[in-house]
C-alpha cells in the first residue's frame, strides 16, 4: 500500500496521464473532478499529497485551497497546483494562498515527478 | 559806488555761471548720470518760475499800494496745489502719454488734433505773455536805473534800452542753446531746468536776505517792525472780498494756464510722484517768498522819499542805507527772477509757434509727400530757433512801445486774464467726454474778445486805446456794452468785472456750443483717452488701412526724431512683428505709436497731418469707426466662437474619458480572453505532451499504446477545432467575412446539419415537419448549416435524459421566418442565460461539452453577418435556441 495523494482535476486525460505517472511511483492516486464537492472528499481521508487544479467546475482551486489552508486537519499538507493560466500573477495568488508548489501546463512528465518526490520528502 | 560797468559785469558773471550750470547740466544728462535731476527738489524749484519779476519786485509795490492784497497771487497756486492735486495727477499723465509739448498742444490734442484750436491758444498766448515778457525786461532795466540814480551818474534813456537790448538778446542765445538741443520738445531740458532751479534759490536767498536786513537792521527788529505795520496806513486797509475771490481765482488759474507753467508743470515733469512733494513744497516756497513783503513795503514807504517807487524797494532800500553788496545781490535776485521767467516763456512759446504756426504753414505750402522730400527735420529746428528770437524781438519791441509807465502788477493781472480763457476748454477737455473742438473754439474767442475789450484795451488808458466816450457811452452808443459795465451791471470793481464776465461767457459758450455740436471720430476718441487717462495705457488706435509705405515712414520718422532714434523704433517694432530689419508692417498700432513720437518733436496736430500726407489721408472717419466698431464684435463673436470651442473641447473631453473607460473595459476583457484562450491551448496540450513522454518509454503494453496515441490524436482535433473556431470567430468579429450566397430551402440545410452534428441515427430522436421545411432560401447556406450544427451539437451534448428528444420547428412569426431547436434536456439555468452567447462561455465540464464554449458566439456573429438572428428561448421544457432567418426568406409554404 504506495502513499495516498489525491488529484483534484477536471480534464479526463490529464486525470489519467498523472494517475500513470504516479501509480507507477508507487503512489495510491485518488481523483475527484468536482471543485464544489472536493473538500468533503479530502475530509473523507487526508492524503499526504493533494494535487489541485485552478480551473474546475463548481469550484475554483484557489477557493479549495483557502479551505485547506484554514482546516487545521489539512493546513499542513503539501498542495501542488497546476494552471493552464501560467500568468506571473496566478503563481503569486497560489503562494499567498500557501500553495507549496505551483506548476503550469503544459508540464513534462519529469518535472511532475521530481515535484511529487520533492513534496513527499517535506 | 557802484558803477554801471561793475552792475553789466555781475549780470555777465551770473549769466556766464547759468551757462556753465546748464551746460554741466546737459552734459551729466547726455552722460546718464542724471538722477538728481530729475529730483522732486529740482521739480519744486523749477516751478518757482511762477515767481517772477513781477512778484519779486512788484509784490513789494502791490503791499505799498494794495495792503495784503498781494497774498492773492500767492494763494492761487497754493489752492491749486494742494486742492486740485488730482487735477495735475491727470494732466502729467496726459502730458506724459501723449507726449505733449505746450498747452496749446494740449487743447489742439484734445480737441481732435485741431490745428485751428493750436493756432488760436498760441496767438492767445503770445498777446497774453509778450506784455510780461517786456515786463519783465522793464524790471531788469529800472532795477540797472535805480543803481544809476543811486550813483549819481544820469544815463541816456538809450543806455537802459541797450542794456535792455542786450538782455533780451542774451537770454535768447540761452534758450537757443539750451532750448532746442533735443529737438523733441516733450523731453525734459536738463539744462534749462537746473538753471532755473538754481535762480528760484538766488532770488529766495536774495529776497529772505533783504527782508532780514530790513527787519533787523533798519527797523530793529520784529517788535518795531510790528509796531511800523501797525502805523502805517496799509495795515487799515480792508480787503475787498469780490476782489480777494477774483484774484485767487485768477492766480490759481493762471498756475495752470500758464505757457511757461504747463511747460514746467507737465512738459517737464519726469516723475508723477514729484507733485506730491511740489505739493506742499512749493506752497513752503511761496510762504518764504511772501514772509518779509509787508516788512519792506512799510520800512521802504517809511524810509525812502515820497515818490519813489515801491515797486523797487527791494534794490532802492538796501542802497539808500548802503548796502550795496546786498543791493547787488537783491538785483541778482530780480535778475533771476525775470531771466528764468522769459527763459521758460520763450521756450514754451515758441515750440507752440513753431508747431502750431510755422511747421503747419510751411507743410500746406508744400505738395503732399513733402514730410518724406524735404527736409523736416532742419525745418522745425530752425521753425524754432526763429520763433525764440520772435518770441523775445516782440517782448523787446513791446517794451519800447509801452515806455515802461505802467504799473508792473497792472500788466501782471491783464496778460494772467487773458491767459486763464484756456482754462474751460482745459478743464473741460480733461474731464468732460462731451467738450468738443467747436465749443472750445466757441469759449476761446469769446473769452478773448470779452478780455480784450473789458480789460486789455481799457488797460492802455482813457482815450488811449479807447475813448471816453466808450467808456462811458459804449461803442456806437450801446450802452449795455460798456467795456467795464457789460449788460448795463455798473459798481463792480473793473478787475473783477473783466474776470467774471470773461470767464462766464468764455464757459458759458465752450458748454453750450459742445452740447449743440457734435465731435467727429478723432476728438472722440481723444476725449476718452483724456477724460480716462487712468484707465487707458497706450493710445487707441486712430488710423486704420492705410496705404503708407514703411520705408517712407522711416525716411519721414529720421528727419523729424532723428536717424538713430528713428532706427531703433522701426527695428523694435519689426522685432515685435517677427520680422528682421528695420521695415514693420504698417499696422493701425504702429502708426499710432510713431504719430506719439512724432508729436514729442512737432505737437500733435502737425504729427497728425504729417502721418496723414503718407497715408494719403486716411485719417479715420466715421467708416473707419464702424470698422473698428465691427472689429470689436468680430472679437466678441470670436470669443463666443472660442467659447463654444471650448464647451466642444469639454464634450470631447467627455467622450474621450468615455472612449478611454470603454478601452480600460476592453482591454481587460482582452486580457481576460488571451487568459482563456490559453488555458484552452494549454490543457489538450498538457496531455498530447504527457501521453507523448510515456510513449517514449519502451516497457509499453501495446494496448496502453494504442489508448496513449488515441488520446494524442483527440486532444490534437480539439486543437484545430479550437483554433478554427478562433479564426472564425475572428473573423466574423471584425466584420469581414466573405459571405457565399446561393439557393438553397430549409429542409436541405437541416438534413445537413443533423448528419453532420451526428444526431442521426445516435441516442437523440430529432423531430422535423417536413412540410413546414419547404422554404427556399437565398443565403450563406455553408455559414447557416454551421449555426445549424452548433445548436444540434448542443442538443446532443446536454440532454442528458434517457430519452432525449430535439424538435426543429420552422414557422412564420412576425412575417419573418423563425426556426426553434428545443430539446427535453435540463435547459440552461436562469442565471447563465444570458452569457451563453458570450465566448467561452460554456456549461459545467468542458469534457463532457468538447469544446471551448465558442460555438454560440460563432453562432450569433454568423446570424448578424446573415441578417438574421440567434436567441435562447426560455421556459420550452428544455433548452430551446430561435434562429431568425434573414428577411428576404419568405415563407412559401403558408
């Protein structure tokens, strides 16, 4: 039984790019694609990595991540998020937002590794 | 004893020492060093040449005849002084702004630069100042006698007129030299004015010194010389108030009036704020200058002989107790007093004959166009070198005539009555906007005329100029029009008489023929710059188009003010004029600014003409007037033009803070846009990349590759879909799309679209009526199939139902032809309604949608493009779109 990290997305082939990607690491890769319903399924089992995406249905990322920075059951885990919008101020909105890592699309499969690895030693 | 030669030596020194003053004085002003100068102090003094002979001899004589009478002449100017400071303020500044040179420059100016007018107040002069200027000869020569008296030496009659001669020839070498150096006689003359200045003390030295000397050394001092007033029989002498109110308002008036007075007064004042020390400082020098003429009337009635003339105690006094050095200074005195007198007078005389008489008689006898031939400028140089030497022949040819019998006060009040008839039209010009030129005229030569025959002519004596039987009859028996009882009104003292009648009928006339009469343009506009001088700067403009060259205004402007002055305004003025060189443009104001100059050199009137024989006479009228008057509403109009262009600046003000806000929105809107249209780039391409690396790798089951390459292959199409849809979009957004008519009917178009969006045959049931389809269409049928396949798309994308269903209904509504999609779908929520149009706006999932939410925007640009229509039509159970079809598609089938 790998470690838990939840994807929060809502595009059906990044969802199974990163499942991939991660599964093969040795992950156990959780996905949810509803921004409105996400925090009751990160309240259903605290991961130990959350993925999150900035543009989802019913919800904004940014929204999600306020809400996990304020519940101090999730306050403290790694959030890595990733945006089609790679605009400087949408990297500064995710940091002040206590994003731990913030990556745009289009990404190598690579990079994601390293940040996955990289957020799991913390 | 004091011998002849030894009294002709001292007057020579003195005059030598005059010369030299005036001539250090000339100098130091060419050089620039000339502050003190032009000092309130050297004002005051100068103004002291009202003190002339007459007052310095004669006050004395008056007392002895008159009692305190005499204080008249001094009270008048002291009046005038303190009261009527305003006054002066005004005609300084008059003086100064229009650059006058004389008092008749000063009527002819304001009176629409009449030459008439000039001539008349300089004849009115010369008869009122030729009379005082023998007087004062007449002083000098019996003052020389009562020294030959005193020595015992009995002189040729020949002799006194010699010496008289020689006097009146060296005080007009003085004024030639000193007088018309510059030929600009609105400029100060620095020589003559400290010359003058330095005699108003010598003869208030001379006089003080007698006085003392008589107070304390013959008489004994004040108690005693008190106590011999007493005695005497002046002291009981009452005044007479009718004669008091006359003589103060003649001398007041007579201060103004004045040739050598507005000569000193106005023409040579250098700074405004000099009169408020005049002010009280020269009624200080007239206190002085009166102290001690009682005192020397009642010590010389007392001491001297019976009969001797108390006209000369001043000299005789000092002599008859031996004093002859203070003899000869009290002479020095008198000297002075008659020099810096006939010095000013001529000088002012004869710039008015010159100016007034001579230049204007020489230009008439010359063709137009002789102010740019000939040679003005030696012209009037010469007008007034000859008018002094006339001024002073006729002074001097006047005292031989008159033989010296008259009292010198007698000729002193009769020349200061017949000066004071300029005083209405003075007054009245400076502060009447209605006095005209002809009522001046009027008041002018009535005042004259009454003056001559009331007092000038009686003055010469019964049945000298006048025969008793005037006097007592009137001409030709009219008995109303006896010369000392006009209108029959006998018992007023003769003086007073004179004065009152002169002056009532002299104002009198100058009112009412102003009022009756009317003044043409120039005087108008002279009139206001006078009465107004406080508001009005420079000139008003009195000539209009004019067809004068610049280059003859120059050849004319050298020989009048002289080359290099003349040069420098030119130059100044084509400087101000943008241009180089020393030819301006002729403008209205420039014209007017060189007449002011000219005028400084030759009066007003002359300028006047002179500039109108180059302008070929445009001298302004009552056109020009009108011109100027429309010149002035075209101003008006221009500033309600520049008014309203600033109420439009405003307006585009607005709109471009409208149009920028508008540009701040869009721009926001755009950066919005490439946001999203980069997020849509961006998240096939995330995966194309990802799916890409992992077929990369080699342990890769071949059913994973496949799936891999698959994805690859979708997310590439929703690329090209996505950026066809952009260009698209582009395309139809900016209005240049190349539409593709052709015929074609509705139903052609549906089967299309409903093939192409993959409805047929799918889980989606589509509903037509094929009868209703029947209707021809001439339009871009690719671009409606396009709009077709969008909303069918739709249909097939959101009704999520187990049975979803999609009507197309054609139908007429409104005469246009309509076709509604509805389908049994959940429809589009309220709140989204009206965004669904907008770009990228697309509902929940993009993918479960497919698309980057541009399909109704491509929609409803295609349907602009049409002609037609595309709208969401709520509350159909479903999600209902309504495209309304170009007019010109009729409804066949119904």
């Amino acid at each position: 039984m790998g470690r838990r990290v939840l994807l929060i997305e809502d595009e059906p082939n990044i969802i199974e790019a990163i499942s991939y990607l991660l599964s093969r690491d040795g992950w156990t890769v959780h996905t949810h694609s509803d921004g409105e319903t996400a925090m009751d399924k990160v309240r259903q089992g605290v991961p130990e990595l959350i993925i999150l995406d900035v543009m989802l249905p019913g919800r904004s990322g940014y929204d999600i991540l306020r809400d996990l920075r304020a519940d101090p059951q999730t306050a403290d885990v790694p959030v890595m998020m990733l945006t089609a919008r790679g605009q400087a101020r949408d990297r500064e909105l995710a940091t002040s937002l206590g994003a731990t890592q913030f990556m745009t699309k289009p990404f190598s499969n690579a990079e994601v590794l390293d940040s996955v690895r990289a957020l799991a030693a913390l | 004893m004091i011998s002849f030669n030894l009294l002709i030596l001292v007057s020579l020194g003195y005059v030598a020492f005059l010369f030299l003053v005036a001539f250090a004085a000339e100098r130091r002003a060419a050089s620039g060093r000339s502050a003190w100068l032009r000092s309130s102090s050297i004002y005051t003094l100068s103004l002291s040449i009202y003190c002339t002979a007459w007052t310095f001899y004669g006050a004395v004589g008056y007392a002895a005849r008159s009692g305190l009478e005499f204080l008249t002449i001094y009270l008048g100017p002291t009046i005038v002084m303190i009261g009527w400071w305003w006054f002066l303020r005004k005609l300084v500044r008059i003086g100064r702004s229009q650059r006058l040179t004389s008092i008749a420059d000063l009527i002819s100016s304001r009176f629409g630069k009449s030459t008439a007018l000039g001539v008349m107040v300089t004849v009115l002069a010369i008869v009122g100042t030729t009379p005082y200027i023998a007087l004062q000869l007449q002083s000098v020569t019996q003052s020389i006698g009562i020294f030959a008296a005193h020595s015992g030496a009995v002189w040729e009659a020949g002799d006194l007129n010699g010496a008289a001669m020689w006097v009146a020839f060296g005080l007009a070498v003085f004024t030639l030299l000193f007088g018309t150096r510059n030929l600009d006689a609105s400029e100060r003359h620095h020589g003559i004015v400290l010359a003058i200045a330095v005699e108003a003390v010598v003869k208030l030295f001379a006089l003080v010194a007698v006085g003392i000397f008589v107070v304390w050394g013959v008489a004994g001092g004040v108690g005693p010389t008190l106590d011999l007033i007493d005695a005497s029989a002046q002291s009981q002498w009452a005044p007479v108030p009718s004669r008091w109110v006359g003589l103060i308002f003649v001398s007041g008036a007579a201060f103004l009036c004045l040739p050598r007075m507005f000569q000193v007064l106005v023409v040579e004042n250098a700074d405004e704020r000099h009169l408020s020390t005049a002010g009280w400082a020269f009624p200080a020098y007239l206190l002085f200058m009166s102290l001690f003429v009682v005192p020397i009337a009642v010590v010389g009635l007392d001491l001297m002989p019976a009969g001797a003339n108390p006209d000369m105690f001043v000299v005789s006094v000092p002599l008859a107790e031996g004093r002859e050095g203070l003899a000869i200074l009290a002479f020095l005195g008198g000297f002075s007093s008659a020099t810096s007198m006939v010095i000013v007078a001529t000088l002012a005389l004869a710039t008015m004959v010159s100016n007034h008489i001579v230049v204007p008689g020489w230009l008439n006898a010359r063709t137009p166009g002789a102010v740019v031939s000939g040679d003005v400028r030696d012209v009037v140089v010469l007008a007034r070198r000859v008018s002094i030497g006339l001024v002073l022949a006729l002074g001097y040819v006047y005292f031989r005539l008159s033989g010296g019998g008259a009292a010198l006060a007698a000729i002193g009040l009769v020349s200061f009555t017949g000066v004071i008839q300029v005083l209405p039209a003075m007054v009245g010009g400076v502060v009447w906007r209605g006095a005209n030129r002809w009522g001046a005229g009027a008041g002018l030569v009535v005042g004259f005329v009454v003056w001559g025959w009331t007092q000038f002519l009686p003055s010469f004596g019964v049945d000298a100029a006048l025969s008793q039987a005037v006097f007592d009859h009137g001409p030709f028996g009219l008995d109303w029009l006896r010369p000392q009882a006009l209108f029959g009104i006998t018992g007023i003292d003769p003086f007073v008489h004179a004065v009152f009648w002169s002056m009532c009928l002299n104002a009198g006339a100058f009112m009412i023929v102003s009022i009756l009469t009317f003044p043409n343009p120039v005087e108008r506009l002279q009139g206001a710059q006078f009465v107004k001088i406080f508001d009005y700067s420079s000139g008003a403009r009195l000539w209009t188009q004019s067809a004068a060259q610049a280059e003859d205004m120059l050849v004319m402007a050298q020989r009048i003010i002289g080359g290099a002055k003349a040069q420098t305004l030119f130059q100044a003025e084509a400087q101000s004029q943008g241009k180089a060189g020393f030819l301006p443009d002729v403008t209205p104001d420039f014209i007017g600014r060189l007449e002011r100059e000219l005028s400084g050199s030759v009066g007003a009137a002359t300028a006047h003409a002179m500039i109108g024989q180059l302008t070929e006479g445009t001298m302004i009228s009552v056109d020009d007037l009108i011109a100027v008057a429309d010149e002035t509403a075209q101003i008006m109009e221009y500033s309600n033009r520049l008014e309203a262009k600033s109420a439009e600046q405003e307006r585009t003000a607005r709109a471009l803070r409208e149009a920028n806000e508008k540009l701040t929105a869009l721009s926001i809107q755009k950066d919005a846009f490439l946001s999203q249209i980069s997020h849509e780039l961006r998240t096939p391409m995330t995966s194309i990349r990802s799916f890409s690396d992992i077929l990369r790798e080699d342990d890769l089951e071949d059913a994973s590759r496949a799936r891999f390459a698959g994805i690859i292959h979708d997310e590439s199409n929703r690329l090209t879909r996505l950026l066809d849809d952009l260009l698209d979009l582009g395309v139809l957004e900016s209005g240049q799309v190349q539409l593709n008519l052709g015929h074609g009917t509705l139903a052609e178009v549906i089967d299309r679209a409903v093939m192409a969006a993959g409805a047929d045959g799918g889980a989606l049931k589509v509903s037509r009526r094929a009868v209703n389809e029947a209707v021809p269409v001439f339009t871009d049928l690719e671009r409606l199939t396009q709009v077709f396949i969008n909303l069918i798309s739709n249909a097939v994308k959101y009704a999520t139902v187990p049975e979803p269903e999609l009507r197309i209904i054609v139908r007429s509504l409104e005469g246009r032809c309509v076709v509604d999609f509805c389908d049994n779908g959940p429809g589009v929520p309220k709140e989204s309604q009206s965004m669904i149009f907008e770009k990228f706006s697309r509902l929940e999932d993009a993918g479960k949608a497919g698309g980057a939410g541009l399909g109704l925007a491509i929609c409803r640009q295609i349907m602009a493009a049409l002609g037609g229509d595309v709208t969401y039509l709520p509350a159909q159970g479903g999600a209902a779109f309504r495209v309304t079809l170009p007019e010109n598609v009729e409804m066949a089938a119904q």
